[in-house]
C-alpha cells in the first residue's frame, strides 16, 4: 500500500486548497467559510517517483462544543492515526495561535514525522519577522508555501519526501 501524507491543522488555513494545489485538480471544496472540509478525501500523488495518498482533512479546533467541529476533529484524528507523515499547516496572516500549539501537540502524541509548513507566504523571498514564531512550536524550521500561488510547495514536497 503507498504511505499516507495527511495534511492537518485549525480550520481556515489553506489546507484544501493546498491539496488540491498538490493533486493539479480542484476535487476539495476551497472555502471562505472555516471548516468546510468535513470529511476525509484521498488522492493519489507522486513526487520525484514516490508515490504516497494525500489526504485532506477538515480542520482541528480541539476545544470545540459544535457538534460539526467535533465530527471534523474525529474524522481528522482518524486521518493523523492512519498517516506515516503529517504536514502540519499553519497561516501566516494570522500568525502563530494557542490552536496551531494544540494541533501540534495532537500529532507529537502520535510519535510520527511531522513537516511544518506556513502557509499564505504569498511573497517570495524573506519572510516578515512573524515567521520566526514558528520555531516556537519545537518542530524545526518552518516551510514558507503558498498553496494559492504555488510557492514553496516543491520544498514542502522534498521534506515530505525525505520522510517517506
Ligand atoms: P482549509 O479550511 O484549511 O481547507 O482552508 P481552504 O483551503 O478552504 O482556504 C481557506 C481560505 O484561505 C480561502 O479563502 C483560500 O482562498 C485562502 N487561501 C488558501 N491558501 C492561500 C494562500 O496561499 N494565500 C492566501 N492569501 N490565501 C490563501
Ligand atoms: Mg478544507
């Protein structure tokens, strides 16, 4: 069976669309709306000649009572669980939160490699000082993508191939 990338993090990030930026097609709904994404979507995908599922999830907002949240945050633990990598997506244009914390500590507990990756770095070249927040999460240096533009999603695509 080809290994699973699992793209995860809070609602709103860009993680359909960095999926379907991924996969060259539009199979995940992009919305303006958080939480969107409600349930698992597969797609196959190569890089360099490995080939691995990518998997979109719905978002995580771990401290939720909104019964939709909470199916979103299951279906989204299900995909962590089944995952050999996780690409953990933050957003630059809200900076590093207290849920980007909690979404990372989901994925430590599970023991497997994590890609840190921030997304909506929609100008190339160096990044604003917010981006050095990041390094507070403990997972190394950040990866600047935009999933919207394209930008970076080759580097993310080599440090996720590395792990595989
Ligand atoms: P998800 O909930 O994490 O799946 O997020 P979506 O992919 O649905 O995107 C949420 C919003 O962020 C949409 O309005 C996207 O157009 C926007 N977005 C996604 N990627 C980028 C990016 O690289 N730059 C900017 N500026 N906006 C983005
Ligand atoms: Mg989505």
């Amino acid at each position: 069976a080809k290994p699973i990338v699992a793209v995860v993090g809070r609602p709103n990030v860009g993680k359909s669309t960095l999926f379907n930026k991924l996969i060259g097609q539009r199979l995940s709904i992009v919305e303006d709306t958080p939480g969107v994404t409600r349930d698992r979507i597969y797609a196959p995908c190569e890089w360099r000649g490995k080939q691995f599922m990518l998997v979109d999830t719905g978002g995580i907002e771990p401290k939720t009572d909104d019964v939709i949240l909470k199916q979103m945050r299951r279906q989204a633990q299900i995909a962590i669980d089944t995952a050999d990598v996780t690409i953990l997506l933050t957003d630059m244009k809200d900076g590093l939160t207290a849920t980007d914390h909690e979404v990372a500590d989901m994925l430590l507990k599970t023991g497997k490699p994590i890609v840190l990756c921030v997304n909506k770095c929609d100008s190339v070249g160096e990044p604003p000082l917010e981006f050095y927040e990041f390094y507070n999460l403990g997972l190394g240096e950040p990866i600047q993508i935009s999933a919207a533009h394209g930008h970076g999603t080759g580097d993310l695509l080599d440090a996720v191939f590395d792990l595989l």
